[in-house]
C-alpha cells in the first residue's frame, strides 16, 4: 500500500535519509525501530508530505504522495502523536472530533460529540471524560484520548509515533494492546516508530530497522531473533557492543 523507493532527506550538511526503500503491505502493521536521531520521524513526515524529500519516491496505492489532492490524501490517515499532542484550551470530545468539525464536510457537532464518545469507550474511557479538559486527566487517559482522535474519522492508514513513551509499563502494555486491537478490528495499514521493544513484539506483523539513514533489515516480527542482522542484534539486545555507536 505504501511504496519507498531511493528516499533521501538531508538538512544541510545532516544527511538523516540516504536512500531508503521499504514496502507496507496493506493492512498490516509496521515497525520502524532506530534510535533516537536515526531518522523515524523524518522518514514518517516524508510519507505525510510535511517533508519534501530530496530524491527518491513515496506512492500510496501506487500514485506519488507529491501530487495527490493534499485533502484527500490525508484523509485517509490517522495519527497517535508521540505527547498525545491534545488541545488544551478544547474539552476532550473536541479534541476526539477535532478532524469532524472541520473542513466542508464537517459533521453537525450533535453527531460528532456521539461519534467522540463512541471512540472513547473503544479505548476504554467513560462517556463523563467527553466534557473534561486535557489537563484534568492523566498521561495514560492523555494517550487515550489520542487513540481515539486518531481512530475517529475511521482512517486507512495510522501512524502511531512512540505511542508509549512517558507510560508506565501497565499502562503501555494497555496501550500497546488497543493499538493491536484497533488494528486488527478496522482492518487497517499501520505504521509504527519506537524504540520500546515490548511495544514492537506486541503490535508489529513486520519489523524494519532503520540505521545511517538506510532500512538495515526488515521482515516479519517472527523472526527478529533470528534475523542475522548485527545492527538488529544489537538494538534488541541492547548491547553496548555492536556495529551502533552510542553517543556520548
């Protein structure tokens, strides 16, 4: 569904992508692992179209990202922002609903205050959160309330960036689970970015690392153990020795 091919991406003199070919099969869900600084994010921003690479090419259902109609391109995607990203100054039905009340489709706010607390209870939240503010609820509600915003428009596509940083395990195990479960449910393509390994066990059908701005190894989570990779290896062993420089 989604196609990289030779993607390269420099700022100055940082040459963070330096050709990078990956395939997301549809309606599965992808694992990009790296370190930090190793170019996730930039690589998610340049499916999104927020980055222009500088070379290569990104297609979606075969057609290139850069010249699809902007607003029905990301129509199609859903995002869990690393920090949830809510806004505080909206109560969390808006914040769920933020995508339907916009634009010339908008709902009617009736129908999109039912759809936000839908979604809120399929992430496990009461219907009383809908009318309380970002600030009252907790990291873990915070990353909830995210899902379900992410889930709201009933997107194609999500990606999920490090969907379970700042939790605590309990609560990213949680989490890790309902990413697994919506994505099963709404038969979605996924796309993940982490370096939290037991969220890439628990979500990922296939895995990809990304290293030096190129996918060093990808394949199915099955056999991540056994990918004979030494930059795998040492990233899911967590190694200070290894072909990995830890910056210091």
């Amino acid at each position: 569904m989604i196609r990289l091919r030779s993607v390269c991406k420099s700022f100055d003199d940082n040459h963070v992508l330096r050709g990078v070919d990956l395939d997301i099969p549809q309606g599965t869900s992808m694992v990009i692992i790296g370190g930090s600084g190793t170019g996730k994010s930039v690589l998610l921003k340049c499916i999104l179209g927020l980055v222009t690479p500088d070379a290569g090419q990104i297609t979606l259902d075969d057609e290139d990202v850069t010249r699809t109609e902007r607003d029905a391109f990301l129509a199609r995607f859903g995002m869990l922002f690393q920090g949830a990203a809510l806004f505080d100054s909206l109560p969390v039905w808006q914040n769920v609903a933020f995508r339907l009340l916009q634009g010339r489709d908008r709902m009617p706010a009736e129908a999109a205050r039912d759809r936000a607390i839908e979604k809120l209870r399929r992430v496990g939240l009461k219907s009383e959160v809908a009318d309380l503010f970002p600030a009252e609820l907790s990291g873990g509600m915070q990353k909830r309330v995210g899902l379900a915003r992410a889930i709201a428009a009933e997107p194609e596509i999500i990606f999920f960036d490090e969907p379970t940083t700042g939790l605590d395990p309990i609560m990213a195990g949680v989490i890790n689970d309902l990413i697994r479960e919506i994505v099963t449910e709404m038969g979605v393509t996924a796309m993940t970015i982490t370096h939290d390994m037991t969220s890439v066990r628990a979500i990922a059908d296939n895995v990809a690392m990304l290293h030096d701005g190129v996918i060093k190894w990808t394949g199915p989570a099955s056999e991540l153990d056994r990918s004979g990779d030494a930059h795998v290896r040492q990233f899911i062993t967590g190694s200070a020795e290894g072909p990995i420089e830890a910056v210091r």
